[in-house]
C-alpha cells in the first residue's frame, strides 16, 4: 500500500516523469514541488534562511501546478533559491497563496529546463490525488 503521500520517479524516454499523490490539492502541489527537487538532486545551504510569497491563479487545477512549479524554477535559476517548508492554499477559483521557506542552493545534480503538459491530468482516487508530471531537461 502507498503511504498517504509522497512521489515516485518513472522511466521516460527523453525527459523525466514524476508520479504523485497526495490526499488534497495543497498536499499534491508540496509533493510535486518536493519531487522536482529531488530528481534534480537538490540540496539547500544549512546556514541563511529564505521566506518567500507566492501568489497565482489560473483556470485549472493542472494549469495551477505547472505555474506552481515553473515558479519554484524560476526562483531556483534566477536567485539560486529552493524551499523545504510550505503552507499553502489554494481556493475554490484556483487562486494559490503559498508561504514558502528555505535557503540558497548548496548543489543541484540536474538542471530542469521546464515543467510540461504532457499528459498531465489530475486524477481523483479514494485516496486523494493523483497526477504524472514530465519535466524537460
């Protein structure tokens, strides 16, 4: 039986593949963004501390977790910065507010280049959530 949450990586021909689930939308998109940082190696400096805001809305649940992540990409290209803490929440209009906390990169093993579409949808279970993530590299 697979725990409560948490993500999986999978075999993909050119890119990588990310499984995830989770019982409620907030928890998938924390679980995606953990998963993305560990395919890519990731590891954040002990020292310094990083909070950062988020806020997004989009028109769907897939297109909210591709902007969550091209976020967190964003940040980690242009300022160096990854998360290991996070609160967030994510109303009825799809509209995010993220808390998010964590420090400068100490090394990351892989570059990310983007988050895809690709075959993405978000899937309900009677455990919660689900969804396959494909990232360029």
């Amino acid at each position: 039986m697979k725990p409560e949450f948490g993500f999986r990586e999978h075999a993909h021909t050119a890119d990588w593949e990310l499984e995830v689930w989770a019982p409620d939308f907030p928890g998938l998109l924390e679980q995606s963004a953990r998963g993305m940082y560990s395919i890519s190696g990731m590891h954040l400096q002990k020292k310094g501390h990083r909070v950062e805001t988020i806020r997004l809305h989009a028109d769907d649940a897939e297109s909210l977790l591709v902007s969550f992540l091209s976020e967190l990409l964003w940040l980690e290209q242009s300022q160096g910065v990854a998360f290991d803490k996070f609160s967030i929440r994510v109303d009825d209009h799809y509209d995010l507010l993220a808390e998010l906390e964590g420090s400068a990169i100490a090394s990351i093993d892989k570059d990310i280049k983007a988050v895809t579409y690709h075959n993405m949808a978000i899937e309900a279970s009677l455990h919660g959530l689900r969804v396959s993530i494909v990232f360029d590299v």
